[in-house]
C-alpha cells in the first residue's frame, strides 16, 4: 500500500525530529528510548490515525503530534513485555531488545519515559490549540484511556494471570484480545474523530472497525507464531505454546482461528459503511492483512 507507506515516512520524520530534539535527558535514558522508539515497523497505530483524520476532513499534519504519542506509548508496551517478568524475549524487529542492550532497570525506564513522554506531548498539544481545546483534550483522553488499566494493560494484566494460573478459554481469549490489542486501535481511532471534529456515530463505526481490526490483527499474530518464521517476523517464535499463552490458536485450533481472521475481516469492512468511498484506505488495509508475514 503506497498510502501506508507515505503515511509511515511522514511518521518516522517526526519521530526521528522529536528524539533529537530532547533537552534535559541523560544520554543513556535518551538513547535507549531512541534504540526502541526508531527500531523501524509498521507505525500502525499512528498511520492509522492520521489516515482516519484525512477521511473525515481533518488536517493529518495538525495531528502529528498526537500519533507520535501514540508510537512512544505503543512503543513502552513493547519494551515492557519483552523483559523477562513478562514475555521475556531477546529479539524485537530483527536486533536485541531493549533489556538485552541495556539492562532490565534502563529498559523499565526507557519504557517508562516514552509513556510519560507521550502524555507530555498530548498535554502540550491540547494546550497549543485553545480554539479545539475540549476536543483535543477528548482525544488525549481518548489515548491514554485506551493505553491503561482499562485498555492495554488491563488486558497484558489478564494475559500473564491466565498463563501464569494456565487457565482460560474463549471468554478470557476475548478480554484479553479486546484490552491488549483492540483498545490501542479503538482509541487513537476514536482520538481521530475528536481531532477531525467528527460525530458519535463516525467516532463509534471508527471504533467497531478498530476492534475488529485488532482481533483479526491478534489472531493472525497467533497464527503466524504457529507458521512463520524468525526471519519473516524479527521476533522469536513459537513461543506461545511453550509458554502456555491463551491465543486463539490454543483455543480454536489453527483452522478456527483462521476463521475468525476471517469473520472479523468481515466486520471490520461492514464498520467501513458509515464512510461510503472515503474509507478506501482502510478497506485496502484490512485486505492487506489477509496475506499477512510479518
């Protein structure tokens, strides 16, 4: 998709701006975020974003900052839960994780400084639009709501309980799924309306698809631990089941979870109807995924 792609780059510039541009931070701290926080991927969450501010009118380039808030907090999560206490992996995008280069105690506050940093930026950018203030400051709530004890690590929080207690089935699999993956798809979407100055019911069918979004995300990412390879992922694999995670794998079977990829591709695209032609971009990018490797 050259509309990712182009979306992607212009995230990465800013990215890329913001981290030289930190004043005050120790050296270490600034590097080890940067390490993680320009390690390259998909900007998933923020493309998606500021796509969704294009559809409903908005300027995407008034929504930067917001979408880099976005990556840094998406960005702590991954540093967080390749540390041993958690997921404990050695390898993320293709090189060593942050723990593995830095040490537990730096890769906690690497992870801790791009989240408090992230709030920082939406505060700031709340405050740089008096004008749009309540909807920006819905937005940030919008963000931080999804990123948090009700949103993702509310559902990494039911995730470890149940592999660590090896208990669970199809009512844990979709908390777990909703709070750890939807809800950082559902909110920077949900923020995209508040941003674009969009209804409640552009703001809800943009919700709808990012929870069937992130299920058929989560499950094809169960799937590919199951059937890709190091080298296609830049993550270690098969993990899952040696370690006894609740993935839909586990609970449906490779063809089950195959079809939910399947009935949640469906829906996504059935949320798309609120939008008529402008969601192009996001009908290509849930067909996309269907031949996802990575």
């Amino acid at each position: 998709m050259n509309a990712l792609k182009e979306y992607a780059a212009r995230v990465e510039k800013a990215l890329k701006a913001k981290v030289e541009g930190m004043e005050g931070v120790p050296p270490l701290l600034q590097e080890a975020m940067a390490y993680s926080l320009m390690a390259g991927g998909k900007r998933l969450r923020p493309v998606m974003l500021l796509a969704a501010v294009d559809m409903l009118g908005g300027d995407s380039g008034d929504a930067m900052d917001p979408a880099c808030a976005v990556e840094m907090i998406h960005t702590s999560s991954l540093i967080h839960d390749d540390l041993p206490g958690m997921d404990d992996d050695v390898l993320r995008r293709g090189r060593p994780t942050n723990h593995v280069v830095y040490g537990e105690g730096q890769a906690i506050l690497a992870g801790d400084g791009l989240l408090n940093w992230a709030g920082e930026i939406l505060a700031r950018d709340a405050l740089a639009h008096p004008g749009q203030l309540e909807n920006r400051v819905r937005a940030m709530e919008e963000i931080l709501r999804g990123a948090g004890p009700q949103g993702m690590m509310g559902g990494q929080c039911l995730d470890l309980s149940c592999q660590q207690e090896n208990r669970g089935g199809e009512k844990e699999l979709m908390e777990i799924q909703l709070g750890k993956t939807c809800r950082m798809f559902i909110h920077p979407l949900r923020a995209a309306g508040w941003l674009a100055g969009a209804g409640e019911a552009e703001r809800e069918a943009l919700g709808r698809y990012g929870e069937a979004f992130g299920r058929m995300f989560q499950t094809a990412d169960d799937l590919l631990d199951v059937e890709g390879s190091q080298a296609e992922l830049g993550k270690s694999v098969g993990k899952d089941a040696q370690e006894g995670k609740l993935t839909a794998v586990a609970v449906y079977g490779l063809e089950g979870a195959r079809k939910m990829v399947r009935d949640q591709m469906e829906l996504a695209l059935a949320a798309l109807e609120e939008f008529g032609q402008q969601g192009a971009f996001f009908r290509e990018l849930v067909l996309s995924m269907k031949g996802r490797k990575s």
